[in-house]
C-alpha cells in the first residue's frame, strides 16, 4: 500500500510527496505524517462476498421449491383423473353385468381380465390394445414388457396401454411409456352382494415414488 508522507518544516510548509525513506539532515528538522489510502481487508471481502451469496440463494431456493411443488401437483392431479376414471369404468363393467343379466361381476372376472386376483387387471379407455378390450389382465410377470405401464399418445395427450401381446395401440402410432402405472383390484367383501374397487396410480417423482389410491364400494343392486 502506497504511502503518503507529508513533510512539515518548522517555518515554513513544505509540498507533499511519496516517499519510501526520507533522510532528515541535523541541520533542519521535519514532521513526518504517514497515511493509508482506503481500501478492504481479506476479511471484510470475505464477509461482504458472504452476505452477498445469501442474498441470491435465498430466492433462488424458493423458486426451485415453488417449480419443483408445482410439478409435483401437476402429477398428482393427472394420477387422480386416471384413478378416477379406472373406478368409473369398473362401475360401467357393473352395471353392464347387470343390465345383460348375467352373473355378478362376470365381467370382471373372467379369464383374460382377472381384476378379483392378486395383480389386478388394467383398463384401457380407449379400447385400443390388441385384445379389443377396455378391462384385460394384468401382464408383468417378470416378462418383457408390463402393461400396467400408461403409454401416452404424443399428438393427442392420451392415454392407453399394451394388449396382452406386448403390442402397441392399435392405431396410427406415436405411442410412447408415460411416467404412470395403473392397475385396478377387485375385492369381493360380502359374497354377492358387495365388493370394494382399489384403483391405484404411481409414478417416480425426482427423489421418490408417489402413489394414489382410490377406493370405492360396489354393492350388488
């Protein structure tokens, strides 16, 4: 740091310059005044430099929580639709047994859909896959692809599944794997007469598995 010394005779006030070593003779005698010109210490730079990435961090993290809930509840509101909808369709599947006459839950039952056994069965409301079904079974059993997993259409934003075959929609493609899986379980709680429909859809969230489940009661009227 550069020092500035000003030099002070006895009589008379002498200009003032910047000096590394000053000789002071015997004869004349001087004042020596030593200043610092302003500046920031290491430790001051560090404190500002501090107070300064708190300033910036500190809204950026809410931010990132903000973008991060909202697409967390996006998600979620998509998984409620698609639960929702597999509940209403095993409602339709009813209500058809019942319309038709035939035995309760019939539809639900039967062998290529299965929604009464452990792994429950898939529905597909556009009826697309190759089984030409709206309700079919469950297909994951450690083979090449599971069909509980949600394909979604990139043109339409719709939803469907493979058929049973491992096959894509049948219609003019642009079908890829969503981020959803949906199965649906169909439990009879009082024989023949009431029987409840768990509808469940998960997906992998940035540090998790999130899950919705909707439960709803079928009673045989």
């Amino acid at each position: 740091m550069k020092r500035e010394i000003q030099l002070i005779h006895t009589k008379k006030k002498i200009a003032v310059a910047s000096l590394d070593c000053v000789v002071v003779s015997d004869a004349t005698r001087y004042t020596l005044h030593a200043t610092r010109s302003a500046g920031f210490t290491l430790v001051e730079t560090l404190l500002a430099v501090a107070i300064l990435s708190m300033a910036v961090i500190a809204p950026l993290s809410i931010v990132s929580r903000g973008l991060s809930a909202a697409t967390t509840g996006k998600d979620r509101f998509i998984a409620t639709a698609l639960a929702r909808e597999a509940v209403e369709y095993i409602r339709n599947a009813r209500d058809t047994d019942r319309l038709k006459g035939v035995a309760w839950l019939n539809s639900l039952t039967e062998s290529n859909v299965q929604c009464h056994l452990s792994d429950g069965c898939v529905i597909d409301a556009l009826k697309l896959n190759n089984d030409n079904k709206d309700i079919i079974k469950v297909h994951d059993a450690g083979n090449s692809f599971d069909n509980r997993v949600l394909l979604i259409n990139g043109t339409t934003g719709l939803y469907s599944f493979r058929g049973n075959n491992g096959g894509n929609p049948n219609d003019s493609g642009g079908w890829s794997d969503s981020q959803f899986m949906r199965y649906v379980k169909v439990d009879e709680v009082t024989n023949n007469r009431e029987a409840r429909v768990t509808a469940t859809v998960s997906w992998q969230a940035m540090f998790s598995i999130k899950e919705v489940v909707i439960t709803d009661q079928l009673t045989n009227w």
